[in-house]
C-alpha cells in the first residue's frame, strides 16, 4: 500500500461518522473567505477594522471547522436543513413578490396564523378572508 492511500484512509477513517461539508458549511467557507480577502484589502488604512475582520474570520474558521468534524450529526444535519430552507424561502418570496407585484387584479394577504399567502380580487372593499389551510379569518381592504 503506498503512502497516499494510507493517508487518504486514514483521513476516510477519521472523517466516518463525522458531519463533514455541507451547504451551510460551503457557504460559510465562501463568507470565511471573502472576509479574509476583504481584511487583506483594509489592514493598510483601517487597522482597527481589519483586527476585528481578522477575529470574525477565525471565528468563522473555528465554526467551520468545528461544524466539519462534528459527530452530533443530526443537530449538525439540522442546522444544515434550516439554512436550506431559509435560502429556498428567500429564493421563492423574491420570486412570488415579483409575480404579485405585477398581478393588478389581485391583492395578497399573508395569514397570521400559518404564513400562507391568500389571493383576493381587487375592489371588494372591506372583507374577511377565511384562510383556506388552517381557517384563520383575515381583515382586509381591497
Ligand atoms: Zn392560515
């Protein structure tokens, strides 16, 4: 066996159980990094800012590495979902914001209750919506 296989099993084993990279992690690597680039680019006129750009960094790097090595897998995993999620609703209200900025004949109500969004017609005055997933009543002027 050469020496590279020993260390690439070695790593394999060390890494077995462990969380390992993941969305969340990929992304703080990129946010790590760019704060590294951006403390490079500052350390010349602004020492006090790029001291403290150069803290937030390691810290960066520790929760990263920490998050990588981790063998509380499903905390670890669940983290990593909620950070999916939260990009996958930023991504889809941007989208649906736009779609119903554009809709004239409607006007959107977000529920209270369970954060559905209901569509109503424009020009109806003073109504109640009854919301159509969990039967909260909305208030609403159109
Ligand atoms: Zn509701």
């Amino acid at each position: 066996m050469n020496v590279f296989r020993k260390i690439g099993n070695a790593i394999a084993r060390f890494m077995y159980g462990r969380n390992g990279m993941d969305q969340l992690n990929l992304v703080l690597m990129w946010v790590v990094l760019i704060l590294d680039v951006v403390t490079m680019l500052v350390q010349r006129n602004h020492a006090a800012v790029s001291m403290v750009l150069y803290w937030l960094s390691m810290a960066g790097w520790v929760y990263v590495l920490f998050r990588m090595f981790s063998k509380n897998l499903s905390k670890r995993r669940g983290e990593n979902q909620k950070f999916v999620n939260w990009v996958w609703r930023m991504k889809s209200s941007r989208a649906g914001a736009k779609e119903r900025h554009a809709d004239k004949d409607h006007k959107y109500f977000t529920c209270k209750n369970c954060k559905t969004i209901c569509r109503v017609p424009v020009g109806k005055g003073k109504i109640i919506i009854t919301c159509p997933k969990c039967g909260a009543q909305i208030h609403a002027k159109t």
